[in-house]
C-alpha cells in the first residue's frame, strides 16, 4: 500500500466526553502488513524457534496457503508439522488435540494461520501445553503463571481481531459455555496481515467477518472501560473498515478495499484489548452456543438494536457515534450494511423460536462483556433486545408499505 495513513488522519474531529487521569495501554505485538508478506513467514519463524507447529483449519489447507507457510518455513531450515483439525467455534476438544500434536512434534514455535478459530485454538494450545491444567483454569486475565511459547498470527480473514489481541475464545465442548482467557503472555508476538490471503474467501465469509469487524469497532468504542487511546483505534478501524467496504460491495477482487479491511480489523483488535466488548457480543454468543448461528450474523443482527439501546441510554455513547456516522444514524447505516451484504436483520429468519427469548437473555447477561456496556444490561434489558430484534424485518416491511 502506497498511502500513508497516520493516526491524527484517521483520528480527526476526536471529541470525548471526560478526562483521562490513569490507563493502561497494550499494543500486543509487531505488526508486518503488505501484499504478499506470507512470503517472509520463514525469515521471521526462524526468529522465535526451529520446530514450528502450524494450526490451522482444513478449509485454509485446501486453498493451498498452508501449503505456501510450510513452504516458507522449510526453506529457512525449520521442521514443520501442520495441525488442520480446528473447528468453527474451537472448544476444548480441539485445543486437547492440537496439544497432543504439538507435544509429540516437540514444538517450540505456534503459528496460527486462518480465521479467529485457527488463531484462538493456538492460543488454547498453548496455555495448556505450557502451564498445563484446563481451558477453565485460565478464564479472565492474566492466570498463566508459567512463561509461554512464541506465537505467529497469520490472519486469513478481515475479522477477529484475534492476531492483535491476547485472548482466547474457546468453547467448552458439553456446556457450550464460550471462555474467554487472555495473558499477555498469550499475545502473537508478530502479525503477519497480507491482504492477498482474503481474496480466497467465499462472499459469506467475506460478510460475516467484515461485519464482525465492524460490530467490534462500533461496541470498544462506547465500552465503560475505554480510554481516549482505545477509542481512537475505534474510530481508525471504523474509517478504514467503511471505506473497505464500499470497495468489496462493487470489486470483491479489489485488493486496496481487501487491505483495508484486514488494516481494520486488526486495529479494531488493539482496540477490543484496551476496552473490550459489550451488550452485542453478550447477546450473539447464546445465539451460536445453542443456535448453530455463525458469530458475524449473530452479532450483526444484535448491532443496531444494541446501538439504539445504547443511544437511548447514553448521552456520551450517542455523541461517540456520530463520529462514526456523521451523515446518518448508525443504527440504520448498519442495517443498510447487512442488507447490501444478503445478511439477516431478524431473529425469525434465522429460525431462533420466540419462546427461547427467556433462556437466551438470562444467559447473554451472563456473558463477561455485558458488564462493559456503556449502559446496564441484565436479563429484563436482553429480553426487550431480542424481542426488539425477533421481529425486526417485519417491522421495517410494515412501515415501508404504510
């Protein structure tokens, strides 16, 4: 990419409400970006270890890009094993198995390589591989006790985030129970974000990740525990995630729109490090849990209801968005995202049976970033969220005909 982009241009017209007097700031790792720095995965591995693991997932086999990072590897004089058995979602069961690989292997190096389920799972991995017990054991911060192994987070998709953050999100296999563990300790040590990697994807992949990445912008904006530095990645990643947009929306082959996007997300990452998530990502992951929904619609269809909910209770969260969207409410320009993208604006569509409403507020006030909302959220507040959102097409096909 020819451009330079500087944070006071992306940043422009920052206003917040309140001061500062105290934060703390993780940028995680060093971040390599450009067309084709796949190319260099060798140089820099050979940087952090000799016996690599890479952990990954059948479709990114498929496409033929493990086969290029070995490649890369190889060449540098590392011995690689290829672990491509992550699931969607990973859960304990597959981070058992990717640390039963990774011990026979004698591994000393993990690159995890594909969407955010590639790069969780090696992060699963390696708090068991290197301080051992349980997923369960290392839920919230900071609990690893022992040092960790290098990690490589080489991102596939523009989505996650999860190459500039130091959580994990893994699922327990019989409780459905989503976890999150983050350790700095657990952070990539490099992220390597080459955009030609994204032009593989499917176009639903493309929409449910992009969308992702936005929800993840939007919500560490307006989080209690933000500061002015997180929330200027916020908007950064929103500016950069916009303007991507609009080029993939008419060239899904534009590389500079595919760059931006993955630029996005991965500042949108650092951002959800510094301040976390909130009443959106609380309500999707029920939705996935019991549901089967994938994460990017679960979220997408949750967003503008959480935007509207959050307005309506917060002058300082509606002042925060229209520095995202000063032409329009945010609310209805991400319903009109997810229309341009095919996805879902209702709860019905998806099949979710109203009745189950009850059951998934108790457990969406349950989930650890609803407590970062800016405004409170216990179950009564998530069951108006998804009895708002059940029947949200409906809704808008009555007003457009009346």
């Amino acid at each position: 990419m020819s451009e330079t982009l500087s944070v006071e241009s992306l940043c422009s017209g920052l206003r917040v409400p309140g001061e500062i007097l105290s934060m703390e700031h993780a940028p995680c790792g060093r971040v390599v970006f450009g067309c084709g720095v796949l190319d260099r995965l060798g140089e820099i591995a050979r940087e952090f270890g000799q016996r690599p693991l890479v952990v990954t997932d059948p479709g990114i086999r498929a496409a033929g890009i493990v086969e290029r990072a070995q490649r890369a590897m190889e060449q540098a004089g590392l011995t690689v094993r290829i672990f491509d058995e992550v699931h969607e979602n990973p859960t304990t069961e597959d981070v058992a198995r990717c640390v039963v690989a990774a011990r026979e292997h004698g591994t000393d190096l993990l690159v995890g390589l594909g969407g955010g389920s590639s790069m969780d799972a090696a992060k699963g991995c390696n708090f068991l591989l290197t301080n051992g017990g349980e997923i369960r054991d290392y839920l919230g911060r900071e609990k690893a006790t022992k040092p960790m192994l290098p990690l490589l987070a080489i991102p596939t998709t523009a989505g996650t985030g999860s190459e500039c953050q130091s959580f994990a999100l893994i699922s327990d296999a019989e409780t459905h129970q989503k976890m999150a563990c983050g350790d700095k300790k657990a952070a990539a040590r490099v992220a390597l974000l080459d955009p030609e990697l994204t032009l593989t994807q499917p176009a639903a992949v493309t929409a449910h990740t992009a969308v992702d990445a936005v929800s993840h912008a939007v919500e560490s904006l307006v989080t209690l525990a933000g500061t002015d530095l997180s929330r200027a990645y916020s908007i950064g990643a929103f500016r950069l995630l916009a303007a991507g947009l609009d080029g993939v929306w008419r060239d899904a082959s534009d590389i500079r729109a595919r760059a931006r996007l993955q630029l996005g997300a991965a500042m949108a990452g650092i951002a959800i490090e510094n301040s976390m998530l909130g009443a959106a990502h609380a309500a999707a992951n029920p939705l996935t849990a019991h549901n089967g929904v994938v994460h990017g619609v679960a979220v997408g269809i949750m967003l503008p209801a959480v935007v509207r909910f959050n307005r309506d209770g917060s002058a300082e969260a509606g002042e925060a968005y229209v520095q995202l969207r000063p032409d329009r409410d945010l609310d209805l320009w991400l319903e009109d995202m997810l229309e341009e993208f095919g996805m879902p604006l209702c709860l019905e569509s998806e099949g979710i049976p109203r009745e189950s409403i009850s059951q998934l507020a108790r457990e969406a006030a349950q989930q650890w970033t609803a407590q970062f909302n800016p405004v409170a959220a216990g179950e009564a507040e998530f069951a108006a969220l998804f009895d708002e959102v059940w029947g949200r097409r409906e809704e808008q096909l009555r007003a457009a005909g009346s």
